[in-house]
C-alpha cells in the first residue's frame, strides 16, 4: 500500500490556515483529578478564545454532557464519543494535505509508553473518530507515537526527542532508521532533527517522557524558539543549553541553518511541594490570526508575548493561565490539534 508521501500528503505547519481546531473535554481520571473545576475553567478558556478565530469542536464523552454545556460557548461544536482522557494533541490524528485532499496519520497510541496509571482503550480509539468527521482518509502507522513528540516547519524538517520515539515502552527494539524512514512515509518530511531529551520533570510519574512541544517549536521555516532555563539551580538549566546548541548547529531540510530564538522560563522555579516545575512558553498554540500563550502570572509572561508576537506577525498573542493544564501534565498546545485548511 502507498504510504501519505508517496501519495503526496504532508503535515503542514502549524500557522498555515486552520479549518477548525479539535479538543476533547475531561471527564474522569488523572485530568478531571480532585479539583474538576480547575480542569473545567482551563480547557473551557482555551476553547472559548479560540472559538473567536476559527471553528472549534469538542470530542466529548456522553457522561459529560451537563459539564460541558455549563463551561463552554454555544459556538463549540460537539461530537460525542467515549473519551479515556483529554490530551487531544496526543489522543488524536495529525493532519495531512495533499492532491487527494485532506489525511490523518493515525499514530498508536498506548497511553505515552503503557504509563500505570494510564488508560487508552476509548482514547487509542479517537483519531478513526476524528478522521472520520473530518472527512479525511486514514492512513495507520506501526508507529507508538503522539502529536505532542513532533513539530514540522511545513518544508520538510520535523524535531523530536530521542527520548519519546525510541522509548522501550513505545515502541521496543526500533532503530531511529525505522523512526525516520516512519516519519518520513507519514509527515511527508525529509530531514529529523533528534533533541537528546525532553525537560526534568516530564520524566515524572505522569510525564510524557521528553514530548518535544514544551522544549522546541518552529515559529516560521528556519527560526525554532527553544526552552532555556536561565537559574542554574533549576535542573533544566542544562537541559535548555545543551538543546539550543544542538539546533544551533543544525540545518533544516532545505539545508538552512536555523536562526534560534531563546524563550526564557518563568521565574517561578518550584511548586509547594518543592517540586520543579516544567512552565514553558514553547507549548503556545498558533491559529488563524492568532496565538494562543501559556501564562503564569509571572513577570516573563510578557516579554514571551513580546517575543512571539515579533515572530509569529500579523496575529494576536492571547495569554490563558495554564498553571492547571501544566498540574495535570501538559499546556495549551497539549489539548489542542489544527485541522488545516485545504
């Protein structure tokens, strides 16, 4: 069977036109947690202001339906089907345009490497759902993988972290050949760029185990802004180093060397219970006409604003406090998945 590239499909970037954006609602587990209020008002905020750009639907489990209808604008389109989780990004299909239209590569998905505490059965289920509302043909990868472990430039060039594809519980025994040539056949790319790993703490008990989207993204072809911690007494201090260097001496796949752009962390350096915290500006989430940023009510929000807003022209830059997504795992780009336009 032709694989997407073969065929002509490719994943655009993340500014190129959306037709919609998708998420999906929390309804039980790790997400909802002891405080489902929190997780309600974060996700509906993120929603509700992207609604105002483009079109947005909501994947939603039928046993929250009442939830969903007190928290989110009328605009949010619905579509009903039983959910596990709420991490869209990673639960979800990545899109892919070509001459035969709109495509999914449909990644396997076993809850970021079969986690204990994870479930997956509903949600390995969600990008057929998806694919299938959007009308858009499903191609199956082979693959364990998850949208938040890749970010494309739309010209060929796709990062990742060694630490996510080539995870024993992802996908055992793999070569990062086999990786390459899968995200070759599947993203329409030409050049992989491999981080050497992902920040401290999503390594924890409810990490991802390095997903690229909180460390590195492409703003246009050519330019990445990079997660750098500025405190030495944080442990991602060298984490941040070690990764702008590598991209500093990278080139992408139209053989351009990268202009990097640093987005300092906030200030805010641990949690009450003493823990690092993994805040990052790189997990914002572009759309028509605007970006979306996590904030933190710390004094860097603004100078990240600043900084995307000069990178990313011609679009409002919203800040939406993402302390209670990060709690729970993730930020704003982790529940959140662009269906582009054709």
């Amino acid at each position: 069977m032709p694989t997407p590239a073969e065929l002509g499909f490719a994943m655009p970037a993340e500014w190129a036109p959306h037709a919609r954006t998708w998420m999906a609602w929390p309804t039980e587990g790790y997400t909802l947690g002891d405080a489902p209020e929190d997780a309600y008002r974060a996700w509906s905020q993120v929603a509700n202001a992207i609604v105002r750009h483009e079109p947005v639907t909501m994947v939603l489990d039928p046993a929250a339906r009442a939830s969903a209808d007190a928290w989110l604008d009328p605009a949010v389109r619905r579509l009903e089907r039983p959910l596990n989780d709420a991490w869209m990004r990673d639960i979800g299909p990545t899109f892919l345009t070509g001459p035969g239209g709109l495509a999914v590569a449909d990644w396997v998905f076993n809850g970021w490497g079969a986690q204990a505490w994870a479930q997956w059965d509903k949600d390995a289920l969600i990008a057929e759902h998806v694919a299938e509302h959007a009308g858009a043909r499903a191609f199956a990868s082979r693959m364990v993988n998850e949208g938040g472990g890749i970010h494309v430039d739309g010209e060929g060039t796709v990062l990742i972290t060694e630490t996510v594809q080539l995870d024993p519980g992802r996908n055992p025994d793999w070569t990062r050949e086999q990786v390459e040539r899968e995200l070759r056949d599947f993203l329409g790319v030409r050049k992989v760029i491999w981080l050497p790993r992902g920040l401290t703490r999503d390594y924890g008990e409810f990490g991802t185990r390095g997903h690229v989207d909180i460390v590195a993204a492409f703003v246009q072809p050519g330019v990445v802004v990079v997660h750098t911690q500025p405190d030495p007494a944080h442990p991602d201090h060298e984490v941040g180093r070690e990764n702008a260097a590598l991209l500093r001496a990278s080139t992408d796949a139209r053989g351009r060397a990268l202009e990097v752009v640093e987005l300092p962390a906030p200030t805010i350096l641990a949690e009450a219970d003493g823990e690092p915290v993994d805040y990052s500006y790189i997990n914002h989430y572009v759309g028509n006409g605007f970006v979306l940023l996590c904030a933190f009510d710390d004094p860097r929000d603004r100078e990240a604003a600043e900084i995307l807003g000069k990178l990313l022209p011609g679009r409002a830059v919203e800040l939406v406090d993402a302390r209670p997504i990060f709690e729970r795992g993730g930020g704003i780009h982790c529940i959140t998945q662009q269906e582009p336009a054709l």
